[in-house]
C-alpha cells in the first residue's frame, strides 16, 4: 500500500489502517529523527518520566545531541506552550543525568 492510500485510509478512520502498522518508521525517517519526533510527542501529550527517559535514552543511543533535544524543547513553546515544555524539561534533564544539576530536589 502506498503513502497516498495509507493516508486515504487514516483520514477516514479505517479500521484496516490501525490493525496494519505500516512500514516501520525506519524506511521513512533515519533513526535520529525518529527519536526526536518521538520526544516531541510526548512532550506534547505531558507523557510520564518512565517513557520520557526511555525516548531520550533511545535518542542519546542513536547519536542525538544534548543541543537537539533542547531545540525540540525550544521548538515546542508555540505549538504546545510554555507550561507544557516547562513541566516536560525536568523529565527529560533527568533523564540525561543532569537532575541534581538543573532540577529543584521537589522535581527530581
């Protein structure tokens, strides 16, 4: 199935579009965007600790730059606002190591 028809099937809520995955990231997006679109996501829906320390170890693992995942934190502001970047920024220092540094001990 091609992306025109996997598109098709997803703006109407076929059902046959969410039992068949698809073509894994991978073959789309390079690993590193992968991991970052995956941090974006969760910042944008308040996702918990445990899965955002599992995105960012993924991320780290594949080659992303501390300075690319405060650019995705950065980036967020307008679309999902400050207080949602604001509550996700000690998930994510915490989860690369910097939470004794950066995060209030209330926080970490």
């Amino acid at each position: 199935m091609d992306a025109v028809e996997r598109l098709r099937r997803l703006c109407i809520d076929d059902q046959v579009a969410g039992a068949d995955e698809g073509p894994e990231w991978s073959e789309a997006l390079d690993e590193r965007t992968v991991a970052l679109v995956r941090i974006a996501a969760l910042i944008a829906n308040n996702a918990p600790a445990a899965s955002m320390r599992s995105a960012v170890d993924d991320a780290v693992a594949a080659g992303v730059a501390l300075e690319e995942i405060v650019a995705v934190l950065e980036g967020l502001i307008g679309d999902v606002g400050l207080p949602r970047v604001v509550a996700a920024a000690p998930r994510i220092a915490v989860a690369l190591g910097h939470g004794e540094d950066l995060v209030p001990d209330s926080e970490a």
